[in-house]
C-alpha cells in the first residue's frame, strides 16, 4: 500500500463561473487511525451540484476555505480498524471527501447493505439524490394518480429518480430537460409523457403546451423564470417542493405576485433539505431496493476515472454538460 495519497482542496474561490485552475491536487502522508476510528479506501466519490454552492460561500451546510479538501460522500473499504463496530473489508459510507484514504470516526460511518446489487447506487438512486426525490414525491407533495407533476432537471440525478417515482404513482410526468437527447432519455427510458426543451422555448410556452389543464405538483430544481411560471399554472391545492437553484437564477429579484398566486391556489410550498430525512431512509430502501435491484429503477451514471479527473467533471456538472449522475472511481 502507497504511503501517500492524493487529495483535491480548493485553491482560490472563484470570482464567476468555477474552472479547474480554482482546485488543486495535492499529495500528503496516508493517515493513521487512532483509537475508535477506521482507516478507509475510497472506492467511489459522489460529484454532485451541491459542491459548487459549498465552493461559492453558500451552501446550508457550510461553505469551503481556501486549502480546505473538498467535501463529498464516498463509499469505500475499511482497510485497519480500532473499533470494534468495523472490520477489514466491510463497505462502508461517509462524507470522507475528495481523497483515496480516509480516517473517520467508528460512528461516522454507515454500512453499505449487502442487498444492493451494486454498492455505488448507493450514491445515487439509492442515495442522497434517491432520498432527495423520495422525500419530495412522496413525504411532500402527496402524490395521487391522476395528477401532472412538472420536474425540472429530469435526467439529473434527482430529477430522473423524481420522474420514476411520480410515473409509477400513476401521475402523467413533464420533464425539464436542455436537449433533445435528454428529452428522449427521459420519456422512452424514465416513462415521462413529455418534455420541455429550455434552449427551444420559453417557460410560459412549454408549460401551456405540456400541462394545459394546469400543474399539480413541481419538483423544482431551477428556481427564478421558472418557478415563476410554474406558479401562474398551478391548480387549486397544487404543491410545488423546493429543493434547488440555479446560480444564474440567484441574481433574478422574486417576482411580489408569486405569494398572491400561491394563496389564491391553495398551494403548499415546501423547501425541502434532505439531511431533514436521514432518518427515514431505511424506509426509502425498503421501497426501493427491490425495485433498483430488479430493473424497474434506473439511473443514468456517467463514470469519471481517478480524482485526478474530478475537478474537470465538477466545471461539467457547473455547465449542465454531464450525463445523469456522476460518480469518480477511486
């Protein structure tokens, strides 16, 4: 085993947009367990679009420092033990960061469960994006058969999860997507009825073609014009969840009608933080387990070899460019 390892920290906050120059690789001393922690093997990091809030000052979280090493989830192999709760060789999941090897505490650490098929799922439709949609489809919003739920960013990773869960509760799903071959994902392979081309046509325009007996339910991931939009076309008792913003949308000032037409509809608006819902994720596997393990789940992964690739992979996911989830193989 190499007596270093590789790790990414910020090196400078970015001013505008993120580039690769802003993070930099480092090699430092593999660390060493003490007593009650776990020495770890990363095997598979989650990129995900959080990551660009936390590098930008502005995450629920916490915000990243200059020289700090980035924060991610990872599923690894606990390689040395001095806790009783861990062995060599189990599978475990942490927040342990953009790094090859870890320490962590013995109760930081949350066992990969045998029953999935295939341990990285567990990042994303079995993971926090999984959780994610779980929470906003069904602990949320409600959804009943019959109803038009609108989800923005469908082929992402919380999004695609989003549109299997609203199609297999019966409701007639519309899709955000940026091209047409994410338009095509998302209806032939993820079951949406349509979808909205953002580039192609405006919000208001889309909507009205999609949903013309108006939207009941809103997974939104964009926020500004879109929210907007979404809003003026609710029904009575319609529920749109919050669960994301664009950084483009940020700078748009929220439009005073958006609370008139929300009372005026009944609507329930929900922000939803999904560290809110860790503790009802056993009942989320339940669910979806069996459905992931069989087929009748998918996700979309785009594989990035090695941390050296990550920092280009994140400035992909900045600019919509990546495909599905994203994971980096360790």
């Amino acid at each position: 085993m190499s007596l270093t390892q590789l790790q990414v920290v910020l090196r400078a906050r970015p001013d505008t947009a993120l580039e690769p120059g802003h993070l930099a690789l480092v090699e430092t001393p593999l660390p060493e367990p003490g007593d009650g922690e776990v020495l770890v093997r990363g095997r598979w990091l989650s990129l995900d679009p959080y990551m660009l809030a936390q590098i930008n000052g502005r995450h629920v979280t916490g915000n990243l420092e200059e020289g700090e090493v980035l924060r991610g989830e990872v599923i690894g192999e606990v390689l040395q033990s001095h806790s009783e709760r861990w062995k060599p060789g189990d599978l475990v999941r942490g927040m342990f960061g953009w790094r090859e090897y870890a320490v962590a505490a013995a109760d930081a650490l949350t066992l990969v469960p045998a029953s999935i098929r295939e341990p990285r799922w567990c990042l994303s439709m079995l993971g926090m994006p999984g959780l994610t949609a779980y929470a906003a489809m069904h602990w949320q919003a409600g959804l009943n058969p019959g109803e038009t739920v609108v989800v923005a960013a469908a082929s992402g990773a919380v999004g695609s999860m989003a549109v299997q869960l609203a199609v297999r509760s019966g409701c007639r799903v519309v899709g955000l997507v940026g091209s047409h071959e994410k338009a095509r994902y998302v209806i032939d392979s993820l079951g949406a009825s349509d979808c909205i081309i953002r580039w192609e046509e405006s919000f208001a325009e889309g909507l009205d073609r999609t949903c013309p007996e108006g939207i009941n339910v809103c997974l939104d991931l964009v926020g500004g014009a879109f929210l907007e939009a979404v809003s003026a076309r609710l029904v009575v008792g319609g529920r749109i969840v919050l669960a994301g913003v664009q950084k483009s949308a940020m700078a748009e000032p929220l439009a005073p009608v958006l609370p008139a037409l929300w009372i005026k509809q009944r609507a329930r608006i929900h922000g939803l933080v999904v560290y809110d819902f860790e503790p009802r994720r056993e009942e989320f596997l339940r669910d979806c387990v069996p459905l992931a393990n069989e087929g009748r789940l998918v996700v979309n992964e785009e594989v990035v070899e090695g941390l050296r690739q990550a920092p280009e992979a994140l400035v992909r996911i900045q600019a919509a460019q990546h495909a599905g989830k994203v994971v980096v193989k360790l």
